[in-house]
C-alpha cells in the first residue's frame, strides 16, 4: 500500500446493503437490462402443487444465481422502496435490473476471492459494531431492529461481507488507477481561487443509461433512444425515483436513483455544467459521457463553509506502520499472531521498527521503514486514525485491522503547522480524483460484466 493509496482512502463503512433495512442500506450495481425473470419454480413432480425449489436462473462465470436468491432479494427491494415511499415499478422490470446487479456483483466477488481477498469473521464483526455505531445503536438493538424488518441477521452478515471484498476488489482495480496530472491539479486550485466563489454541495438524483464496451454505432443510436424515452417520461410528469429503478444501469438506480449530497466541485465538469442551467426540483437534459447517457435531477442546495488554507492550525502526525494483508496464504489470524511477535520483538528492544517493516511489510513503505510521512486528520481510514491518535510519541500500537489488512503503528512525531500549500495540492489532487471515480468504476464495471460468461437459464425453469 503507497502512501498515497492509505492517505486518499475512504473508511470501509457499509451504509447500505440491498437486502438490509431502509436505514442500512447498498445497492450492488448494475449495467444493462436483460430479458424478464421468472418466479421461484414449482418442483420437479408438477402434480406436488405449491411445493417449491431452488433451481438455477443464471450462470456467472463458475458461480450461479438460484431462484430463490433471486426471489429474496426482490421482496427485500421491493419492501425497501415502498418503506421509502418510491412508487413500484413493473415488477418484470425492476426483476430485470435486480438480476443484472447480481449478476455484477457476483463477477466482483469472484475477482475479489481470485486475488486472494477475504473478510474474516473478527473483521466482520467489527464492521457490524460500526454500522450499528452509525445508526446510533448497540450490536443488540442493530440485530433486533434488522430481524425487525424480516431480514436474517444471518444473511445480513454475509451481505456485509460481500460488500466489504467488492469495496476492497474496487480500491485495488479502480482506485488504485485513476491518474491525476499536475496540470489539472494547477487548474482545480485556480478554479477555486476565483473571486466570489462560493462552495456549494448539491443533492442529486441521477439515471445512466449506460452504452457497453466497444458499442457500435447502433448499439449506441439505441442506447440514446431509451435515454429519450426516459427523458419523455420525465417531461409528462412521471416519477424520477421510479423511472431510476427500471431504466438506471448505475450503481444507486435500484434505490431511486439517489446519490445524495455531493461537493459541486467533485462533480465531473459535464455534470456542473449541465446542472447551472436548472434549478432545484428540475431535471437536466441529457448528457453523454464516454460510458454513456446520463439525466440528473437538483433536488438540493446549499453553501459550505470552508476555511481558507492559509493560516489554519492543524496538527500533523509523523507515522510509520507495519501492514501484513490477509491473503489465500495467510490468514488473518496467522496475520495478526505474526504482528504481536513482531511487536514483542520491538519491546524487547531486539530489532528496530524500520528493521522489521523492511524486512515484513506489505506495501511499498516498506522501503523505507514502514514510513507514512506528516499526515493531517482524516487523511486516514477511521480505524487508522483513531489508534494513531492514542498512541504516545514511539509508542508501538496492538495490531489493527482495517480495509487494507492488519497494521503495527508507530508515531515518531507531532506537530501543529499552518496547512501548507502541499496540503492544498494534496486536497486538490484528491478532489479531481473524486471527480474520475464514479465514471471510473462503471467503465471498470462495464468492462468486468462484458467478459464475465454468463448463462440464462430461464427455458429450463
């Protein structure tokens, strides 16, 4: 792990699962549209009536997607967007657009597993607590409250699981890739220099109809016509959430379309440009990017306050960290009994810090002792940080897990500075990497859906 993929990371905080409640919720994505689905089948004696199941409707790659999969996940989107007062759409439809997503989401884990990615039970485990952390619960009262809306805590687990090695198969495959250059950087910080500009953050709801890899001129000519037909519907008033759950192919299409709050400035410039011409409550015309055709719709605004980076007093830490990453060779557990030797050897004063993360350490620091550089807050993933923070200057940390794996931490310094015009580059640089990402990830997922092999089996259910 560089330096820069720990700093420009994000947390793994598991908001949204599909099969969750309202107030836990995410949504696989999804790509393009598929024929209809069928219910879960009758068994193989028809005589035996209401006797049901569990037969294959699709093969992705070597895994499969069961009828009964298929049905469970329906009843749980489907109660998850009446509870969000979405209207329904036909449920043909929104059965084409659920299976698709399952279908990506089941290739991402496969590439996931491939790469040696696992999530143990301790670290999902921990995931858990932070989720009912951030619904302002105990693991008790989060547990309660899911089977409270039909779901298995069981099978909940397991949905965070998954979100978890697809958020992890996403940093290294997407994340890791995107390239910002100097010059884009220079022009963000002249941007955001401008006299009178004023930061703003806008809610939004978005609908792609996305054109596959490689599309021809028809393909494409199709694609914008659906795109019309979306942008029509629109026009004669019918509702932008549920138009979202048949037509969208992005990742939040299956709850409406919502992406929620976003920076204005780490809007792809198509976007802001499209969205200046409207105002809140109104929809832009459509806009094409390289992946596809996209419709927004403002539903919010509102100014942010930001301070100006010159004269702010931030505190910097100088760490260093030893990380082991959990593989299809070593566990985490083996992971974790090899830090606490590694961390008895440090007590024990019989090797160095920068002697054991060369000789140990996963990442690219290890060159250099396991050295992270001056950090400021939130440069790091949560958990990072929060053991970082507690830590006395060379003061050795248990070990810590996090997305990346586990982790010795040690801090050599502390500092309060003026934020410095490294800073600013740094929090420019990440701001038109946010602006990439999203396109990013659907080109990355496009591609991954179109060389997956996959096979409906819809004539023998």
């Amino acid at each position: 792990m560089t330096q820069r993929t720990l700093l420009s990371a994000l947390a793994v905080s598991v908001t949204m699962v599909t099969a969750a409640p309202v107030w836990a919720q995410k949504v696989a994505p999804a790509i393009s549209p598929i024929a209809p689905i069928l219910p879960v089948n009758q068994a193989n004696n028809p005589n035996e009536k209401g006797q049901l199941v569990n037969k294959i409707v699709v093969v992705v790659n070597e895994d499969v997607i069961t009828s009964q999969e298929l049905n469970e996940r329906l009843r749980s989107v489907e109660k998850r967007l009446a509870a969000q007062g979405t209207a329904l759409p036909n449920r043909a439809d929104l059965q084409k657009q659920l299976l698709e997503r399952m279908i990506v989401d089941r290739a991402q884990l496969q590439l996931a597993k491939e790469n040696g990615m696992r999530v143990d039970d301790i670290m999902l485990d921990r995931a858990m607590v932070r989720l009912a952390e951030q619904n302002k619960m105990s693991i008790q009262e989060f547990r309660n409250q899911v089977e409270r809306e039909g779901t298995s805590y069981a099978r909940f687990r397991e949905e965070v699981r998954d979100d978890i090695m697809m958020q992890r198969i996403r940093e290294r495959e997407v994340d890791s890739k995107i390239q910002v250059s100097e010059s884009e950087v220079d022009n963000y910080l002249a941007i955001e220099a401008a006299p009178g500009k004023v930061p703003q953050e806008l809610s939004l709801s978005h609908i792609l109809v996305l054109i596959p890899e490689n599309a021809s001129a028809e393909q494409i000519n199709q694609r914008r016509l659906r795109a019309e037909e979306v942008a029509k519907k629109l026009r004669a008033g019918e509702d932008f959430a549920k138009l979202a759950v048949t037509y969208s192919d992005a990742t939040e299409g299956i709850k409406g379309g919502d992406i929620g709050w976003r920076e204005q400035d780490r809007l792809p410039q198509l976007f802001i440009d499209s969205l200046n011409k409207i105002k809140v409550g109104e929809v832009t015309e459509i806009v094409r990017s390289p992946n596809g055709f996209h419709i927004l719709k403002l539903t919010g605004k509102r100014d942010i306050a930001k301070t100006k980076a010159d004269g702010t007093v931030v505190q910097q830490t100088h760490v260093r960290h030893i990380l082991i990453k959990p593989s299809q060779i070593v566990t985490a557990a083996e992971a974790r009994r090899k830090l606490i030797e590694l961390k008895q050897r440090l007590d024990n004063k019989a090797a160095t810090f920068e002697e054991l993360a060369k000789l140990f350490s996963n990442d690219a620091t290890a060159s250099k002792g396991g050295d992270l550089g001056w950090i400021y807050p939130g440069d790091t993933v949560p958990e990072f940080e929060q053991a970082m923070n507690k830590l006395a200057i060379n003061e050795v940390s248990e070990p810590v897990e996090s997305s990346f794996g586990l982790h010795l931490i040690q801090v050599t310094e502390r500092k309060a500075d003026d934020v410095s015009k490294e800073r600013q580059r740094l929090v420019a640089r990440q701001a038109v990497r946010d602006r990439k990402a999203d396109e990013a990830l659907q080109d990355w997922l496009r591609q991954l859906r179109d060389r997956a092999y996959v096979e409906f089996r819809l004539d023998d259910n």
